[in-house]
C-alpha cells in the first residue's frame, strides 16, 4: 500500500528557508519569505503587540473554545476595522450586510472563499481568474476547491501590462470570479494606480464579475493602514452604487501585526441584505465547522486588544509605518547601489514597485547563481523580499547581483 504516492514538488516559497537554514555561509542572505525583518536581519515582534501581549497575560481567563466564526468582539471589531473607515462601508455594517468570520490567516480566508464559491456556484462563479503572475499558493488553494482556474495578463517588460489586463478581463465569461490583490501585489509589487482600478472595476461590473480579493500587506504600501484599503473601498462605493452585486475580502494580520504564526485574519462578504448575511453567515459556519471545528482563540485576543484600544492601535499603526518606510528605504538604497555599479542595466522597475517585495527581473538561472555561488536565496521568478536587505548585507547583495549579471 501506497507506493502509488509520489514525492511532492517542494513549496516554491517556504523550501527555500530550509536551504538557507542548511547554509553554512556566514555571508548568506535570505531575500524568499514574505516575513518583516529588522535592520540587524531579525525577525521583530511589533513593540505594539508586546504591549497587547502583557495585557492579554495579566486579564486573560479562559482558554474555551470560541465561536465557530470566531468572537463576537473579534468580528464586530475587525469589520469595523477593515469598513468602518469609509461612507459604503459604514453603511454596509449599519444595514447588517457584511458576513465577517475569523480565518486561519489569508491563506484560510482563501480557502473560505474557494469552498463557498464552489458550494454556492452562481453562473460561472465557479472559474476564478487570477493574475498572470500571482502568489504561489493561489493556485494550490483554489485548484483543492475544485475550481477552474484561468488567468488574465498582469505584467510586460517589469511594469503593468495594462492593455492585455483589460482586453482580458473583457473576455472573461459573464459572472466569473476573479481575484485582486488589494495592494502590494504579491511577487511583482506593481498596482494599478486609483484611475486603472477604475478602469478594470467597470470592466467588472459590465461583465458582472465576482471580485475577491487578497488584502495580505494592508499598510506596506503607503505606510498607513486605514489609506492601503482604497480598493476595498473603491469596491464598496461599486456595490453600494448597485454596480457590482458582491465581494470577499480574504485578509490576514500575518505581516501587518507580525502575527505569522499566530494565523489570524478573516473573511469577509458583502451581501445585498441583511437575510443574506444571515442565511450565508450560517453556511461559513457550517464549512469551518467541517474542518476546523473553530479558530484559535490567542491571535484573535491580540487583535481584539489592539482594535478596542486607541492608544495600542495608535502604536500599531507607528509600528506599521516603521516597517513600511525601512522597507523603502532599502529598495532605494538597492537601486542607488545597482544603478552607481557599471552593469548598463535600467533598474526604474525597482523603484516603480511597492510593498513587501522588488521583481527583480533576474532569470530563473541568475537567480540560481546568486544561490549557488553567494548564497543569496529568493524565489526562482525573481522577487526578493525586501526586508532581507539592511545595511549590513546591502552592498555584498549588490555587488553579487552584479557579478552575475556580467558573467
Ligand atoms: C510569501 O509570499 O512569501 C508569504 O505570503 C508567505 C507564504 O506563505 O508564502
């Protein structure tokens, strides 16, 4: 018995860390995983989550199970959290028409997403069309729902394909899926500005499409958490203009409070009345009951203790700023440095980029060498995680970078 079972391919992201862990190269850098580091290459706890944290130490008591969906607190604070900050929004909460429910990170707000598309199928709502270029395990996770996949055009030459993106979405079957990224599009950092999201958003509401979308770094990109859900609201105001009849937001506190491993976030979906939010809420419950039974209960407290408290809040979104700016500063510094080397190469596209993470541009096989010969370890598509970088290692990365290019 099972010797039918192959070896699976290793995870394109997550098995570069065990190879970096196996390095014995004092000089190695690791540039792979989507995870904040400070300045001396450590992972950080968020000086604000250390706060929430003795909090939550001193007053906790009980360690019961929670709802299936999560706390009550949890829930009402998240969605005030993530819609409250804008005029659809707060009216989509007052009129009872956001499903919110807890999830296992982003990754389980996805998972959620899948199943109730493929458990509630609505026309074509069973195909989600995702970026052409787009965060690994998108594929995995849908694919495991049982939904078809396709693909419209995201990036050209290292900038946003926009031309084919539209001529795309325009071909997309009526009442199909299609999933976003909120912000800091995950590996290539480029987004559409205000004005193309306008553009792709009518296209969506002509073609009476589903939007979901994947809001994993809220606060990366402009360094201010409540101004990086401008695609959420944009969707919102479509909604609430009747132009687009729903959405799922798939969100994760994993980078923006530092909480990787505590797998905290939600889902979110925007219903057209309140006895939808009823009948829909009761089925999410249903599906998380069926495989987790409920969520963990240490993540969510942190959170709760965050968003109910102004001065803590206020130190997060300090906090977020902090990483955000550091973040920049590197992919400027990085630039400056390839760009003073003589290798004749355009490195705008680095600048152009934002977020978490550059596309570099480099190829699988360069990308390799870097590996193989300097120790520098990120994905085989290019993309450095930005926040590997740090003075120490910034000009060794550089002049790496650079020998390969002219080998
Ligand atoms: C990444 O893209 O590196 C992160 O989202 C971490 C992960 O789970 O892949």
């Amino acid at each position: 018995i099972w010797n039918h079972i192959p070896l699976a391919k290793p995870d394109p992201i997550l098995s570069i860390i065990e190879e970096f862990n196996r390095d014995g190269n004092p000089q190695k850098i690791n540039l792979s995983v989507g995870a904040y580091r400070d300045e001396s290459g450590k992972p950080f706890i968020l000086p604000s989550i250390k706060q929430a944290s003795k909090i939550l130490f001193d007053q906790e008591s009980d360690k019961e199970y929670t709802s299936i969906n999560g706390s009550l607190d949890y829930n009402r604070l998240v969605k005030q959290f993530l819609f409250g900050g804008f005029k659809s929004g707060k009216f989509f909460i007052e009129q009872d028409r956001i499903v919110l429910a807890q999830s296992l990170s982003g990754t389980g707000a996805l998972k959620l997403s899948g199943e109730f598309l493929k458990n509630w199928n609505f026309k074509n709502s069973n195909e989600i069309f995702i970026p052409s270029s787009t965060w690994a395990n998108h594929y995995n996770i849908f694919k495991n729902c049982g939904l078809k996949i396709s693909q419209y055009s995201y990036i050209k030459n290292n900038s946003l394909d926009l031309t084919n993106l539209l001529k795309d979405l325009n071909q997309i079957p009526l009442k199909s899926s299609i999933l976003f990224h909120a912000c800091c599009h995950n590996p290539t950092g480029l987004n559409p500005t205000r004005d193309e999201w306008l553009e792709i958003l009518k296209i969506v509401s002509e073609r009476e499409l589903i939007p979901i979308v994947d809001l994993a770094y809220q606060g990366f990109e402009s360094g201010n958490l409540q101004q990086d859900l401008y695609l959420v609201e944009m969707i919102c105001n479509k909604i609430a203009n009747d132009e687009i009849s729903t959405a799922l937001i798939c969100q994760s506190f994993a980078k923006n409070m530092g909480l990787y491993g505590e797998r905290i976030g939600s889902i979110s979906i925007i219903t057209q009345n309140s006895n939808q939010t009823f009948n829909i809420e009761s089925q999410l419950k249903k599906t998380i009951r069926s495989i987790y039974s409920s969520p963990s209960i240490h993540g969510s407290k942190l959170v709760e203790i965050v968003l109910s408290n102004d001065e803590i809040y206020q130190n997060w979104q300090n906090d977020v700023a902090k990483m955000s700016s550091r973040i920049k500063k590197m992919r400027f510094e990085l630039f400056n440095l390839l760009n003073s080397m003589d290798n004749n190469l355009n490195w705008n596209h680095l600048i152009q980029q934002n977020g978490m993470f550059c596309f570099t541009g480099l190829s699988e096989q360069q990308i390799l060498k870097l590996k193989n010969e300097y120790s520098i370890y990120s994905t085989l598509d290019g993309r450095f995680s930005i926040s590997g970088i740090n003075m120490q290692n910034i000009k060794y990365l550089a002049e790496s970078i650079n020998k390969v290019i002219n080998s």
